[in-house]
C-alpha cells in the first residue's frame, strides 16, 4: 500500500468517488447504491472528500494540501469505486485532473477500482477514456457500468428502484470485492476481459499468472 509523506493513514476498505459536483446527482444515488451493496457484504466504504477543492494538475510543483488530503482517503483503502457522469464524450475534468495528481503517488498503483458511468448514454466514451487513465497508474480496473437513461431508473424520493439496475450495481460491487479478496493470478483473470478492449495489454500490471 502506498502512503503519502507524512500523512497519519487510517486504513479503510473501500473508497468511493462521486465525480459530479452538482447537488443533486444520479452518480452520487447511484453510489449511494453501492455502498449500500458494500455494507450489506460486511464491507465499510467512505465516500471520499473534497474533489472541488482540488487545483488544476502541475507537475513541477508539489502536491498542495487540497491534493493530499483527497489522495490520502484513496490512499487508506483496498479498493476504489467511481460514479460519474459523462460530460461532451469524456470524463468530467475535475476527475481527470485529480487523477492525473495522482501520478508519482503510486495512490491507486495495484488498487483493484471498478467504474459506473450513469447519465443519457451509457458514457462508452468516458468509461474508456477512465479504464486507460486507471491503467496507465496501475490501477486495476476490474468493473465497469455503464447506465443509459439514469433519469427513468430513480425513484419519486431519487433512490434507485430498477430492479435490473439494482443487480447490476450489487454485481459491480461484487467485482470489486472480487478484486480486493483476489490473489494475483485471480486479480489477472479479473482485469484482463476489462481492460483488453480498450487496448490495455494486462501484462503491464506484472501481476504473477
Ligand atoms: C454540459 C453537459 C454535457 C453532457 N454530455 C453528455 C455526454 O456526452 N454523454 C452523456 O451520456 N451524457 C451527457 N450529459 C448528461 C449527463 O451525463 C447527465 O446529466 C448526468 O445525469 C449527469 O450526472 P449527475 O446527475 O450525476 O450529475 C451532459 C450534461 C451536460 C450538462
């Protein structure tokens, strides 16, 4: 596990990211659906904090406060679930930044991570664009969703009731505790179907097959 100079770690199970920043948010409910799937299996997610604070990516400067204390919650945990939605064919730029801080950390580096992308499209586009970019750090992407049409999935109160979704997202959570309970070759046998049809050649990760 890595950890941060300095830093007090507090090690945690699962991290959980809303990359939208609006108030109200479907990836956020949605997340909401996974952590409730997560707790269920005995786990202890913690949403994590603080992604609006967090500067634009330099790379010939240190990492500010804003970006070690939004790493550190990545840092603490054994594996990491993202909600975002899709905005014009991408990931949200606030979450691509914070991860491109992340490089040099090693924050996610053999992290199993599994990504749900909700909004009008399934978010083909920004699922791809986040299992390179995860990839590319060494996370292990071993789950990914993505949710047309989010908005006829919730419910009057804004919880998710689609019966199928609701599977869908318990069947996510199960792959990322999947990843976290899995030996190396297991975690191989995980992330290659993944990551393969986005061009991502699993060897890169040198897990032991
Ligand atoms: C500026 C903008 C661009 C968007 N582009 C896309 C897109 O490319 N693909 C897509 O599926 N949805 C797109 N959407 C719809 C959002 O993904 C959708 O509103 C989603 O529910 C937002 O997530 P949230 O409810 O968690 O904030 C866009 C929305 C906005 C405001």
């Amino acid at each position: 596990m890595g950890t941060l100079p300095g830093r007090n770690v507090i090690r945690m199970a699962i991290a959980t990211i809303c990359a939208s920043l609006q108030s109200s948010s479907s990836n956020d409910t949605v997340m909401s659906a996974i952590e409730a799937e997560l707790r269920t299996q005995g786990w202890d997610p913690r949403r994590v904090a603080g992604l609006e604070r967090i500067p634009p990516f330099r790379p010939d400067i240190d990492p500010p406060n804003e970006v070690t204390a939004w790493a550190g919650q990545l840092d603490a945990a054994e594996g990491v679930a993202i909600a975002t939605p899709e905005y014009a064919a991408g990931p949200p730029g606030a979450l691509k930044n914070a991860l491109d801080w992340l490089v040099g950390l090693s924050t996610i580096y053999r992290k199993p991570v599994v990504v749900v992308c909700a909004g009008t499209t399934g978010g083909a586009f920004t699922i791809e664009a986040l299992v390179r970019t995860l990839s590319y750090q060494g996370a292990l992407t071993v789950g990914t969703l993505g949710v047309e049409g989010i908005r006829t999935k919730l419910g009057v109160d804004g919880a998710v009731t689609d019966p199928t979704l609701l599977n869908d997202l318990a069947a996510l959570a199960g792959r990322l505790v999947d990843g976290v309970r899995a030996d190396d070759p297991e975690r191989f046998r995980l992330v290659a179907p993944i990551v393969r049809p986005h061009g991502i050649d699993p060897a890169r990760f040198g897990l032991v097959t």
